[in-house]
C-alpha cells in the first residue's frame, strides 16, 4: 500500500539539562509518518517518545534535524508562525486532559477557534462534542465531569479544527480500563472513517494494538517497528526492549 | 476573547479579589491624600477678606518696589507697614465717616498663638458677627473673634505689648480663616497701641485721594485692598504644614501603594502560568496570551480604580479630621472632589496594575509550551530580570542621593519631608531585589534549622523552594519595616542634630521669649537692660529684602536686627567667610548658602529692604556655615523697621553672680507675658515638642503606608494558600497531623517575615548612616538614638498579620483530602 507522508522527522536530535547532567531525548532520530494510518510509539520511559511528540507536533523545538509536516518546515518558523500552524492543522490530546478548568465544555472546544479568530458556529461544536457522546454534558466545566469524559472532550478540542494531524500524548494515561477502551475505539472509527491521521504515544500494549503500526523507540533511537499488531505481540517486544537496557 | 477573560476571572476568585481589594483600598488612599494635597496647596480664598467690605482702605505704604532681573519693577508686601501719619488721619477725617483701625498682638490666656487685637468699631466692615453677647460697653470688656460662647460674662488675661490686663469678655463673634481677632472698645485699643495702622474711608473715593495728597499715604480701593491684609495669600500660609505632610503622605502612599499593586498583579499572573501555558497548547499565540492577560488585568483595573477613587473621596474626611484635631491643617479647610487629582489616582492604579501584569506574562507568553507544561510549580527563578534591573536602579539612586546630600546639602537631612527620597529610593531597591537576597538570608537564616529534625527540614526547603512566595511575603515586610525603621530612626537623629546644632551655636545662660507669637514689650526690655552683672542681647525679627546695584532683587532674609557686642555675647555663630569683629553700623552677617542663593559675596554692598519699607545700604561682613536653623541674618540693632522684638538672651558676666542675675529676670518680667528659662530647659522643651509633632506626623504619614502594607502581606497569603493544596495534603499523607501542618505553615512565614526584616533592617541602616555622615558634617557629634518602640512594633504588627492570616487562610481553604489530579 503505497501512501503520502503526512509527518517527516530527519536526523532529529533533542537534549535536555545544562552541561554537567546532559540528557540526550533524541539521538538523530528519523522517521515518518504516513497519512491516513494510525501510527504508536511506545518504549521504555525515558526513551524519548514523548520528546518525539512534542516535537513533531510543533510545541518543543528540535536541537539539530529538520521536521516537516506535510511538506512545511517547522524549524524556521516564528513563534507565533508555528502557533498559528499549530492551529490550524494539528490536533494535540495529553494525557492531563489540559482544559481549561474554568470554561465549560463547548467553550473549551470552541477555544482553538476562537484563539484563530474565528467565530466558532455552535452547531460545529455541538456536533464535534454529539460525535463523542457528550452531548449531556455541553454546559460541564471540567471538573464537573468523569476522566473519560474530559478526555473526549479534549479530543473534541483537538478535531475540531479538523486538523491534518492529531497528536496523542498517553491519551488513556489517566483513565480506567472501560474509559481507555472507549477512547481508543474512537481513534481507530476517525482513522477508519475519516482518514484522519494519528500519532500517538503510549506505553499501554492495548491501546497500542489499536493502531495500524506501532514504532518502538529506545535511549532516544528508532528500535524497530511492528505492522498489525496485538496487545501479546507489543507487550513481548516491550518487555524485551527494557530488558535490553 | 473578553469571554474567556470573563470566565478565567471567575475561576481565580481568591487572586482577582485579592488583586482586586489590593488596588482599590490603594486608589483609595492615593485618591485621599492627592485630594487633601491639591486642596491644601491651591489658595482657599481669594482678593480681599478682613476688608471686603470697606470701600477704601488709606495706609502708609504697604509695598516695596525693587526691579526683577529683566529690569521690570515688582511689588513686594511689606510685613510691618508704617503707621498712617497723623496729618493724613486728620485730613481724612473731613472727608465723610472715617474708623481708624489699629492692629496689634494680643493674647488671650489660653488662646491661639496668633491673635490680633483690633478696634470694635472696625468689626462693621469686616466678616466678624456676634454670635453671642454684646459690643464691649468699657474699655474692661473685649470681645473674643471665634470664642466659645462659654466665655462670655467670664474674666480673662490677655497679653499685649503693655502687659497683661484683665477684661470681660461681652461677646464673641463667629470665627473668620484670616486671624483671631479680640476687639476692644475703641478708645482702650487707641491706648493699647496709639498708632493708626489703616483708616477705612466712607467718603467719595475722590475727595479721599485729594484729602492725602502730599502726605505720602496710599488709598487703596478694589483688589488693591489686599495689600493692607495680614495674610494677602488666600490662607495659604496657614496650611503650610498642611501641605508639607499631605505631599510627603502623598509621594510615600504611591510608592507603596504602585509598589504593591504591581507586585500582586503580578504575583496573580505568575499563579495562572500553567493556564497561559495550556492556552498557548491549544493554539494561543503568545501575543494572544498576552494580551488575554493583560485584558483581564485591565477590566479589573478600570473598576478597582473607579471604585477606589469613589472610595477616596468619602476617606478625605476622615484625614482632613485628623489634620484639624492636630492642628495640622486650620478648620476653614475644605476638601472637595477635584477631576484632576482623581483622575491622577485613577491612572496611577490602573498603571500600577497594567505594568504589573504586563512585566510578567511578557515573560509567561515567550516560554514555549512544552516547557511550560513541564515546569514545577516552584523552583522558578523569582526575579525578573526587569525587577532586578529596576531595583538596582534604585539602590543606585538612593545612594547617589545620600552622597550627594551628605558630600553638600547637608541642610536636607533634617527635614524628612526633603529627605524622603533617600529612605524610598534605598527601601525600594531592597524591596524589589528581595527575591535575589532573600535566598542568601534564608540560608544563613535556616541554617540553625538542619539539625531540628524532619519538622525543621520541610519548613527549610519550603521556604527555600518556594522562593517566588517566601519573596512574595517578604517583600511588603521590606517596605513596611523598612520605612517604619528609616522613617522613625531618621526622625529621631535630625532631632537630636537640630539640638545639638542649636546648643553649639549659642552660649546664653538665659532666654526671655514673648508668648506665643506675641512680642516684648519696651518696658520689659528696659527693665532686663538694667539687671547688672550681665550682657544682654535684644533680638527682633527683621525680615529683610535684599536689592543689589539698580535696585534689582536679589532675595528675602529672615534676619535679626541685634546689637554686635551683644549678638558676640551670646551666639557663636560659625564664621567661613570676613571677620565677625568690628562690625560697624552697617553690617549684615548671612549664611553661606543663602549668601551663595542671593549671589552676594563678602564686602558686596546691598541694600535692604526692611519691614516698614525703609530702605537702608549694608554691607557683607561675614559669612557663617550653614546649620540646622537653615538661613541665618543679622542686621544692626537699628534697622529693626518697626519690628518688636520677641527674644532676648542673657549671658552672666564672667564673674558675675548667676543667681542675682536669675532673680532680676524673674522681677524683671514677672507678670509679663514674657516666658524666662534657661537655655538648657528652653532647648530641652523645644526639641520635646519638636519630637512630639514630628513623631506625630511621621507616625501620620507612615501610619497609612503600613496600613497598607499590612494589607498586601494579609493579601498575597490568602492569595497563596490555594496553591499549597496539593503540597499540603502530600504532607498530611505522609503522617503530619492538621495540627503539625499548620505549624508548618507559621513557621514558614515567619521565616518569611525574618527574613524581610532582615533585608529591611540592612536598608534602614544604610539610610541612616547616610543621614548621619551628613548631619554629622553640619553639626559635628550628636547622640544616636534608636526608637526601638516604634521599630519593633511595626515588625511585631507584621509578623501577627503573616502568621495569622497565612494559618487562618491554610486552615480554611485547605480543609479536605488531597485533591484529584486536574
């Protein structure tokens, strides 16, 4: 299956700390992902995978290397460039869900449309938050609602955009199994039906199993890869990636 | 955008109230003082009042005429113009009803310093009219200008340069702003004070003018009638001190007032950083986030402000109360709801709050957003470089002010109204570099602390980990105790110089001093020349208008007009310039600063313009160095211009018996309106009351900057305690009971508080050497003293307020279990 390159990561290095404790995140890492395909990254914590994130979604700055999003140089860009193509094509969901607690639930997906200067029509919100089964809860501030909600919430946020790419940073990280499961099956229906592309970080073998492909990453490099695959078949190369550490 | 603003000030309810109530009651304080000083530095009145109802006004002349340094003729007032000549007084008198009026000093037992005697008759033109009693019927009965009614039918004393005389008080009249009057029938007022200062005139205007033509008198119709009043400024004189502490209150209570505000404006931006850094997350430009915070900061400004200058208004009487109870300000103040210095107030909070915020989220808005997600809630670098910047700026300033007044204007140390600067510019700049030394303090502080166990480690590393709110607490600690401690100890000292500068400068044994603002009278003063065995030195207060060649001004001197044996005899002024011996008649002995202000030199001659008018040539004899007394003069006993004199020192001949010169004052003055002490007991007094309204007023000034200070200190603690929630509970459920948290809690925030002091103890120092070195060099040796009193109490009243407020506000608002995790 021939398909295009949404994300193109090359040479990608990243370090952390002053000169006494340096830490290199990512050690000339390159990669890409395709659009369209639902794309995990796992490894050992500390191996650099959330780093690889954050940089190719733009909201860290790489050290050395180039990173491309569909066709677009993020390196070069301004600050406010970069937010502003933050904005309109990428999509981020963390694992600390990241609404703002004092807004509601429509006003927190109506947010990245505002911040754009649009004027966000309520019937998109309404419907980006009806597709995730939130339509009870429109009116909630954050802390009225469960984990699992605020999470879909916070992929609501993230789509409504309709963005190229939607980053996930341990999107089930603070969630119960049944919540994880739901989140997870919603992901894969958007890739499925919509063509939307996904990269996610994980360290959770069933969710990663959601994925068309799962990348694995360790001490900063690229450790192999894994097409179709299962919670058992993740979990074993896991477990053989700490090992090895 | 303002949505989401609106919605984020909602959720942050405690920081935006603090913020709030922190920026109202400070524009409400500014919006007082700058109200009450506009209202006591404008004129109160204006064009003529005692004579406001007199058609013409006839005096001898009133005004001296000397040319400016264009060339341009000015008129000068005079302060004690000549009588009206018996000729013109005559020639008036065909001329239509006439009532000569004659103003002169007199006393009252128990009255005001300042009151004037006057003829009843002249009551009809003027503003005065009974309230109770009747016009006096003898010459034993006076009537008392703005007496309590209580008086009337009663007996009292009252002074004048005849002596005491005992009178009925028949009436009072309702009080006037220009003087205390006492009115006493017209014919004992004649022989209380036989010259005819003024002559009001009924008659046509005309016929008046031509009346004294050629008599050198001076018809004054109109607005020119002002010319003959004691006080021809609208009341501006008498709200000097007034004035003097409204602008010291005013430049004290902004800076605090601007200080706070923009430290808790941005003590709120720095809480909501994860927030800013999760709306960058989502897509907020850092412009936007900016500018969202910065909105927010002003819609909150805009009505704090408002609402603080509301606020001001209704305060003003609260401080125009005080000032009038204290004798600060006279009662016929008004302070009125003026535009200007209300929207003065109104932009100054609303700026306070706007740099606050602005200095922080430009910072907050740059930090990228994964960074900022990842930050830890403390561990930040608690300075901005601007503060830092700022603050050194500051201490910078503030030293170079304090070397330059201790390297030459020595003079300024002694008032803390000229003063003020240093004291603002040293405490501010510790108080903005609290953050950067408050951690070197804290170590040293701590220290102690490591080996007390768990309890003393958390209390340690809390402190020294939340730098950013140990700062927060401390930095309003600097400024109150900081200014308390420079404010009260530089008090103090420039007391204490002012008397040694005094005692040095004289070698009297005894004074005789007039009562109140009264004089001596000339029997007195020949009864005191006749004691034996001792020299004796009149002094008369001559103010003097100095003109240089083509009558051109060169300035006004308060000078004595005194004998030069006798002034040798008993002062020993510092000579730096000509030679104090073989005076002559036409000396005149200035101070060097004045000599240097006037641009004279020794041997210049000038001629001086005296209080009556005469104009006479001096020359430069001498100049002496400056001292506490600020200008000094003295002119020849001759040219007192028709000034009385109201001191006289004596000095016991060498050899000559102390107590028979003692004994012959006391017979000399007895049942005089002549005070006699010793010199030491007179300087003794003086620096007393001196002390008493200086603490009086500092305490005043500063009272409303702690007020406020304590304020932000409550403020920022209620503000903080939310923040802790999590750390708190952490501690709860590693095994700290409620009780050992809140111990905690206290003992943080006295470390806190400690160490602000500290700080502030170090910035007080350095103002009051810097004063010292220059009080020092003016003066020479005087007695330090620290008022340990006040100092504590400021520190102790601080110290309450931050443990109180931080353990109430932790016991109320970190009540339950450990949070889940947002």
């Amino acid at each position: 299956m021939k398909t295009d390159v949404m994300v193109r990561i090359s040479q990608v290095s990243k370090t952390y700390g002053r000169r006494d404790n340096r830490v290199a995140a990512l050690d000339g890492v390159s990669v890409a992902f395709p659009a369209g395909r639902f794309t995990a990254v796992m490894g050992p914590s500390g191996s650099g995978k959330s780093t690889l994130l954050q940089c190719a979604a733009g909201i860290d700055r790489v050290d050395a290397g180039e990173v491309e999003l569909a066709g677009t140089a993020l390196n070069r860009l301004s600050e406010s460039a970069l937010t502003k193509l933050r904005r309109d094509r990428i999509g981020f969901v963390f694992q600390a869900f990241n609404l703002v607690p004092s807004l509601t639930a429509r006003q927190n997906v109506a947010l990245p449309l505002m911040l754009a200067g649009r004027r966000p029509k309520r019937r998109d919100v309404d419907a980006a938050l009806d597709r995730l089964g939130l339509a009870e809860r429109r009116r909630h501030r954050p802390g009225e609602m469960s984990g699992g909600q605020q999470q879909r919430v916070a992929i609501a946020r993230a789509l409504v955009t309709r963005p190229q790419v939607l980053f996930a940073d341990e999107p089930t990280g603070a969630l119960d199994s049944r919540s994880s499961r739901e989140v997870m099956t919603l992901l894969r229906e958007l890739v499925d039906r919509e063509g939307q592309t996904i990269v996610m970080v994980t360290h959770d073998p069933v969710a990663a199993s959601f994925a068309d492909e799962v990348l694995f990453l360790a001490d900063g490099r690229i450790a192999g890869s894994l097409e179709a695959p299962t919670p058992d078949l993740v979990a074993a190369r896991i477990t053989k990636l700490e090992g090895e550490r | 955008m303002i949505r989401i603003a609106l919605a984020t000030l909602r959720n942050r309810a405690a920081s935006y109230a603090g913020a709030f109530l922190a920026l109202t009651l400070g524009t409400a304080i500014i919006a007082m003082t700058a109200l009450t000083l506009a209202a006591v530095s404008s004129a109160g009145f204006h064009g003529p009042q005692r004579y406001a109802q007199a058609p013409a006004v006839v005096t001898a002349p009133v005004t001296l005429t000397l040319k400016d340094d264009d060339g341009d003729p000015r008129e000068f007032p005079l302060s004690r113009p000549k009588p009206l000549s018996p000729q013109a007084v005559q020639a008036l008198s065909g001329t239509g009803r006439t009532v000569p009026d004659r103003t002169f000093s007199a006393q009252v037992t128990g009255g005001p310093d300042d009151q004037v005697g006057h003829p009843w008759s002249t009551a009809a033109f003027t503003p005065y009219r009974l309230v109770k009693g009747h016009a006096p019927a003898s010459s034993r009965e006076i009537v008392v200008g703005g007496g309590a009614p209580e008086l009337v039918g009663g007996t009292v004393r009252v002074a004048t340069g005849a002596g005491f005389g005992e009178y009925t008080v028949a009436g009072v009249t309702a009080p006037a702003w220009f003087e205390h009057a006492v009115f006493f029938a017209d014919a004992e007022a004649a022989r209380l004070s036989p010259q005819v200062n003024a002559v009001v005139a009924y008659g046509p205007a005309a016929s008046v003018r031509a009346a004294v033509q050629g008599t050198g008198a001076r018809v004054l119709t109109g607005g020119d009638r002002l010319l003959a009043e004691r006080d021809q400024n609208g009341g501006r004189d008498q709200l000097r001190d007034a004035e003097g502490m409204a602008g010291t209150s005013m430049m004290l209570v902004a800076f605090v007032v601007v200080f706070v505000v923009i430290a808790t404006f941005a003590f709120v931006v720095e809480q909501r950083r994860r927030e800013m850094a999760l709306l960058r997350t989502v897509g907020a430009t850092p412009g936007q986030v900016r500018r969202m915070v910065l909105a927010e900061a002003f819609l909150l400004a805009v009505l704090a402000s408002a609402l603080g200058c509301a606020a001001g208004v209704r305060l003003t009487g609260v401080l125009r109360g005080w000032m009038v109870d204290h004798g600060v300000a006279p009662s016929w103040l008004q302070v009125d709801a003026r535009p200007v210095p209300l929207v003065i107030s109104f932009f100054l909070g609303l700026l306070a709050a706007v740099i606050g915020t602005a200095v922080v989220s430009w910072r907050a808005g740059r930090v990228r957003p994964a960074e900022a997600l990842r930050e830890a809630a403390g561990r930040r670098r608690a300075a901005t470089p601007v503060r830092l910047v700022l603050g050194g700026v500051l201490l910078a300033l503030g030293v170079q002010k304090s070397a330059a007044v201790a390297g030459g204007d020595q003079v300024s140390a002694l008032s803390m109204q000229n003063y003020l600067f240093v004291p603002v510019l040293l405490v501010g700049g510790c108080a903005l570099l609290t953050p950067l030394l408050v951690r070197p303090v804290l170590a040293a502080l701590a220290w102690p602390l490591r080996r007390l166990g768990a309890g003393a480690m958390v209390v340690r590393e809390g402190a020294l980990f939340a730098g950013r709110r140990t700062a927060a607490v401390a930095t309003p600690v600097v400024l109150a105790v900081g200014l308390g401690a420079a404010l009260f100890t530089a008090q103090d000292a420039a007391n204490a110089a002012n008397a040694a500068g005094l005692r040095a400068g004289s070698s009297a044994d005894y004074v005789l001093s007039a009562q109140g603002d009264g004089e001596i009278g000339s029997a007195v003063v020949d009864r005191v020349r006749a004691v034996k065995g001792a020299t004796v030195a009149v002094y008369t207060p001559a103010e003097v208008r100095l003109s240089g060649d083509g009558d051109r001004y060169l300035g006004t001197l308060s000078a004595f007009a005194v004998d030069a044996g006798e002034l040798a005899a008993t002062r020993r002024p510092a000579v730096v310039g000509g030679s104090m011996g073989r005076l002559g008649g036409d000396f005149l002995v200035l101070d060097r600063d004045s000599a240097r202000e006037f641009g004279v030199r020794t041997g210049d001659r000038v001629r001086a313009g005296l209080p009556d008018g005469t104009s006479v040539p001096l020359r430069v004899a001498a100049q002496t160095r400056t001292t506490v007394t600020g200008e000094i003069g003295y002119v020849p006993a001759a040219f007192t211009g028709g000034a009385r004199p109201t001191q006289i020192e004596v000095k016991v001949a060498a050899g000559g018996d102390a107590t028979a010169v003692a004994a012959a004052l006391r017979a000399a003055v007895r049942d005089q309106p002549v005070r006699l002490s010793t010199r030491a007991s007179l300087l003794d007094a003086e620096q007393a009351e001196q002390q008493r309204k200086t603490r009086l007023a500092t305490g005043n000034v500063f009272g409303i900057a702690l007020a406020f200070a304590l304020l932000a200190i409550a403020n920022t603690l209620v503000m903080a305690a939310p923040d802790r929630r999590r750390e708190l509970s952490a501690l709860t459920l590693a095994g700290a009971t409620r009780r050992t948290t809140l111990t905690f809690v206290a003992a943080e925030t006295v470390v806190a508080t400690v160490a602000g002091v500290v700080l502030a103890g170090a910035a007080a120092a350095a103002v009051v050497a810097g004063q010292r070195a220059a009080l020092t060099s003016l003066v020479g040796g005087f007695p330090m003293t620290v008022p340990w009193t006040s100092v504590l109490a400021v520190t102790a009243l601080c110290a309450v307020t931050a443990v109180g407020t931080s353990v109430v506000a932790t016991r109320l608002l970190v009540g339950g279990p450990a949070p889940r995790g947002e």
